[in-house]
C-alpha cells in the first residue's frame, strides 16, 4: 500500500503505532524502519525516528532488551538523532529518555545529569518540559544517593508547575522520598492533598502509598519493618536490586506477623520479573494471590501473573484465566479495562 500510494511511508508509520500500543514491539520496530529505509526528507521520516527510539527504550525499561551492547546501541542512536536535531524543545522527550537510559540502564548517571542540566538551560523551554527534566533529574540524584539535591530539585519542579500534572507528579516524587527516609508523617501529609486533588495515575500511586505507611506505621513504636520495606524500595530505585531483595527476606523472616509481608512478596516478585526471572516471579505472585487474596495488592499480583504468561512465557490459556479472575473477583480494579480487552483478544473477538 505504501508503494502504491507514493512511498509517504503513511502506512507503514500508521501500523507501526498500532502495534506499539498493543506493546508489539518487534512489529512496531519493523514498521518503523522501514520508514527509515527512505530518504530523509520522507514526511515521515523524522516521526518514524522518534518512534523506534521510543520502541526501544521501552524494550529496555521492560526488560524485553538487556544486553549491555544493545543498550549502547540505543545510546548510540539516541545520541545521533539528538546530534541532528540538536538540544531544543522538540527533543526534550527524547534527551529526557536518553538520560534515564545512561543512570539507570548504563551506569552512567553522571552523564544522564549533565544531558538534563543542558536542556533546563534552554531559555525557551516551557515551564512544563523544564519540570518533567527537573523530575527526571531529581529521579537520578535520588538513585545516587544526594537525597538533598534530589528534593530542591523536585520542590523547583513542583514550584514552576503549580496545579497542573507536573507539579503533581513533583510533590508525589517529594512524598515518595520522605517515605524512603522514614519520614512518614510528613509524606502522609503531602499525600493526602495529592489523593483528591489530581489525576488518576498520580492519585492511585498517591492512595497506594498512603494506605502502605497509614496500615503499617504505628505497627510498633519504631515501625521497624515498615523501614526496612522503605529501605528496600529505595534500594530498588537505586538499581541495588541484590540489597532489596535481602532486605525483603529480613521481613518475610523475621517479621511473619506484619502486615507488610503481602508487600514483600510481591516486591520480591517485580524485582525477580525485572531480572528476567519469570518462574521465580511467578511463584511469588501466585502465593500473593492465594494466602493474601483479600488484600490490596491481589489484583495487581493477578494483573503482573497474566502480563508474564501473556507476553514472555506465551501460554495464552493462562493469561486468559488470569485476566478472568481479574474481571470476576476485582471488579472495581483499574486493571479491568485492560483485562478485558486483552481477554477478548486472545480468545478471538472480532
């Protein structure tokens, strides 16, 4: 169709974004180079770059690419689209995935800080393209351990974008830090406003937390496993994941009685996912769901369960009754939409 049509490179760019919605990435990568295979002034050339550089850091922050050489290739490109276009308000997007690439996935914080500092710079940037660099920035100051610098960074974020998603997702971000330091009064209060007061995301991430420190803090007079699971979490954020996960064995050993153990298994069980361990993963997200079913992380353990044998251990049937269970025993979950569309799918709906 698209020879035929004049070699716009229209279809091909059109499917390649279908497919990156329904998180086909191969499909999606194939579409989009194809586009690639044209002449640069293609009309959809430049949009097609941008979109396989997105497919591919998605692959890389869900685990589907985690070859250390394969990343670098990302960087590479990354680097060379951002080398043509130059460091402006139209790559900001790109330049803000690039940095998480190099400190998250890379070992190079340092670098990633550097590329955010030099897009806050541009006098031209909007205030709220200048938050989400300033987040981002503040995300990898946290996973290096400067928390100081971390939270003047996110309370800049938050300053500059008052009542709009941004300045939320800053005070969530502050919130999250107090809680991974222990200051749990304080980040209840931030969460509170941040519950009622913005989107859905923001507000289920913020209702979540909440619910985790308020059922968990005055469990005893110095909230000690809930400090440990905190410590796990910041450990997770700064890619220690070997600390995290023995942090959350100290809970599930020497902690059976609190009320944090369904946590620990199911942190435990992302932390494993993110390591490509699926069987492991699956394991602990299974026993999630049957010792602690009446709990609120039920239904994000069935969610995590049916995505694994839905997309990497490719048992449809599975994924199916997962999906199932999801709609017939959660059904006030804001996993359902999905649920039920990828269960119609898999199961042949036309």
């Amino acid at each position: 169709l698209d020879r035929r049509t004049g070699n716009t490179g229209k279809y091909c760019y059109e499917i390649g974004m279908i497919a990156l919605d329904n998180l086909a990435y191969d499909e999606a990568e194939n579409a989009f180079e194809h586009v690639l295979v044209k002449n640069k002034r293609a009309v959809y050339y430049h949009v097609s770059q941008e979109a396989l550089l997105r497919v591919m850091y998605l692959k890389i922050t869900e685990g589907k690419m985690s070859g250390e050489n394969e990343i670098k290739n990302v960087e590479t490109r990354y680097l060379q689209v951002i080398n043509e276009m130059g460091i402006r308000s139209e790559s900001v997007k790109m330049v803000r995935e690039l940095a998480h690439l190099q400190a998250f996935y890379l070992n190079a914080p340092q670098k990633g800080m550097e590329l955010l500092e030099s897009v806050i710079a541009i006098p031209a940037l909007s205030k709220k393209q200048s938050g989400i660099c300033k987040i981002e920035l503040g995300d990898i100051k946290l996973m290096t351990g400067d928390q100081w610098d971390a939270t003047l960074v996110y309370a800049q974020a938050e300053k500059e974008n008052r009542d709009n998603e941004t300045g939320y997702l800053a005070r969530y971000k502050k919130a999250r830090l107090a809680y991974y330091t222990g200051n749990f009064q304080w980040s209840l209060a931030q969460l509170k406003v941040l519950k009622g007061n913005t989107t859905k995301l923001i507000a289920n991430d913020a209702l979540e937390l909440s619910l985790l420190i308020s059922e968990n803090m005055d469990e005893d007079s110095l909230s000690s496993s809930l400090q440990i699971f905190a410590h796990a979490d910041l450990l997770s954020h700064q890619k220690n994941d070997s600390l995290a996960l023995l942090s959350l064995d100290s809970i599930i050993e020497f902690h059976p009685s609190s009320g944090l153990m369904d946590n620990a298994y199911y942190k435990k069980g992302i932390l494993l996912e993110n390591q490509l361990k699926y069987t492991d993963a699956v394991a602990l997200f299974e026993h999630v769901v049957t010792h602690y079913s009446y709990d609120l992380l039920a239904d994000n353990a069935l969610y995590r369960l049916a995505k694994i044998y839905d997309y990497q251990l490719n048992d449809k049937e599975k994924a199916m009754a997962y999906y199932k269970q999801i709609m017939v025993e959660h059904s006030g979950s804001i996993f359902v939409i999905d649920a039920r569309k990828r269960f119609r799918l898999l199961r042949g709906d036309k």
